[in-house]
C-alpha cells in the first residue's frame, strides 16, 4: 500500500493538543502517527486520503485557540509493524513519549456491540506486553481531555 506522510504543526504544541489530533485524523482515516517537535507526522493510505474530509477535520477541531497547519509527500514504503515487530492486532495510532517502543493501538480482536474496537497499548521492550487501556477510542479521549492519568492493566 501506498501511504502519504503528513506533517501537522500544531500550536500550541501540546500532548493533549496532539492527543486530540491523532483522534481526529484516526477518523479522517489515518492509520499511524508520530509524535515529532512542534507536532505530529501522520499516515494515510493514498487510496483512502481526502483532503477535503482533512480540512473539515480541523476546522471542526474540538479544542479552542488551536492552529493547525500541515504538509505532505509521498511516504516511504515500509511495514512498521514488521520493522519494529509489533504484534498483527489492529491499527497503530499513536505512540507514547518512549521513543515508538510503546504504541497506541486499536484492538480489533475485541470490540464492543458497536463494533468499537478497545485501546491497548504495546510495549515493544516488554516482549510485546499489550496493556488494556480504554473500552473504546472514545473513552480514551476522554482521559485525555480531561487530562487524567491513564490506568493500565496488563492483558494476558
């Protein structure tokens, strides 16, 4: 697949600013992200990338007196979950402050009656330890928004 990489600059240039993005963009259809200075990098399939879908995004951003500008190129092809060995258990969409050994994922293997998939995270220096996170994708942003420490437990 083809991928395009976006890069976003956000200001200000917070967690819970760029938190609130990867969210957003994970529902304009990006699949992973990058924490970076000043922001995010973000990945979309070509196939999929609208960016009139883009732009309503972050006119509708949820978090008041945020600018949000960005830029893309094509993205180098590269299987990250082959490269850093991250178990085949949905999407990535975010990573913690660790440096891409801990990512945010999408657990497809269980969702709710909705078809909400739970949030885990994966810790990649643990042996792929998968940590539960959050019911949904919706609850997660929740702790976050309201800047709540997240309360981890370790799935067996």
């Amino acid at each position: 697949m083809k991928y395009f990489e976006f890069t976003f600059d956000t200001n200000p240039c917070t967690e819970t600013v760029n938190d609130v993005l990867a969210a957003v963009l994970g529902d304009a259809g990006f699949e992973s992200f990058i924490e970076r200075e000043g922001g995010l990098s973000a990945y979309i399939q070509q196939s999929l990338c609208n960016e009139e879908v883009i732009k309503n995004a972050l006119n509708e951003f949820p978090l008041p007196d945020t600018e949000i500008t960005y830029n893309y190129v094509e993205a180098e092809d590269k299987n990250w979950n082959e490269e850093w060995e991250y178990p085949d258990i949905g999407f990535p969409f975010g990573e913690t402050q660790s440096a891409g050994h801990d990512m945010y994922y999408m657990d497809f293997r269980f969702a709710d009656e909705n078809g909400e998939p739970r949030i885990v995270r994966i810790d990649n220096e643990m042996d792929n330890e998968v940590y539960f996170v959050a019911d949904n994708l919706v609850e997660f942003i929740k702790l976050i928004i309201a800047n709540q420490e997240i309360e981890e437990k370790r799935l067996d």
